[in-house]
C-alpha cells in the first residue's frame, strides 16, 4: 500500500480543520502518523514498522507544513499544492475574542470583504460582538481573501479561524 499526494493533502487539511494536536491513521497495512511539532509545524512520518515506499515518500519540505497561528502566515510548499506556481503564502486570520460574527456593519449591507477581495493591512474584514460591543478585525495583511470561514450571525471563539489571505 502507498500513499499519493492526494490523500496526503486530505490528511493535512484534516489536521488544519479540526486543530487536532496528532492524527494517527492505519490502512492496509500502511500506518501515518501527523503531529504537530514544537514550534508548531505538522510533521508527517510513517509510524511502527510500516514504511512508506521510496516512491510515494514525500520530501522533507513537503512532509512539514506549518500550521498557522493566530496572525501567522504559512508556506504552503507547491509539491502539495498540485500547481506550478511558486511557494503561496496564506495567512489565517483568527479571532482575538469570543463573541458574534458579521461580515457587515449592518443587517442587509454590502459584506466588508468577499472571497477574490483584495485587503490592505489595516483594512477592516469583519466585526465581532462581545458585551454589546462591536470590535472591527483588521487585516494585518496585504494580500486577497481566498477563504471565509464563518457565516454571518455565527458565535465564534477565541483562536477560531476567520479568513483566509493570499499574502503579496
């Protein structure tokens, strides 16, 4: 049994996703293990004595991705994307409160920012209500927003993922 990049990369986003700390995964014989390292990053190794075929291992750049941290950016190496475009960085954009998520100021507004938006560092993104009051996010980023996480209206906790950016 051998794994392919595709499963690899569902395996990630698994990781992504639900902020799991470790993923262990056995199938036919052929056992995965991801965990997030030290400093944060998703290590992905064969786990017992089950190894991976020379020809399904990935590299070492493309087996450790980083896991992005509130106000983080990651490199997402291209090996894992599937495109011959270069190194794309995305940055998460995550929430500093718990509270409410709009998307705009107002009930029937126009969203402050949509997927395929460009944003500037400082640009607001979105307004979280905590205690009756209405906190701007900004963006700490140049780039365009590729992702929203979150529907309008939804209760969103601390660290929770927002937005995806395309850095510039």
């Amino acid at each position: 049994m051998t794994i392919n990049v595709d499963q690899l990369k569902q395996i990630l986003n698994l990781v992504r996703e639900h902020d799991l700390s470790e993923l262990e995964i056995e199938q036919d014989g052929l056992r995965v293990k991801v965990r997030k390292d030290a400093a944060g990053g998703v290590v992905v190794h064969p786990a017992g004595d089950a190894g991976i075929p020379a020809a399904a291992a990935p590299a070492t750049p493309a087996a450790t991705t980083s896991v992005m941290a509130p106000g983080s950016a990651a490199t997402i190496p291209t090996s894992m994307q599937g495109n011959a475009q270069s190194d794309v960085e995305l940055a998460v954009v995550k929430s500093p409160i718990v509270g409410t998520f709009y998307r705009s100021p107002e009930p029937g507004a126009a969203a402050f920012v949509d997927i395929g938006t460009t944003v500037k560092k400082g640009q607001v993104l979105c307004i979280i209500e905590a205690m009756k009051l209405m906190n701007e996010i900004d963006s700490e980023y140049d780039g365009e927003v590729v992702n929203v996480y979150v529907e309008s209206g939804q209760p969103v906790q601390y660290g929770e993922r927002l937005f995806a950016i395309r850095t510039k």
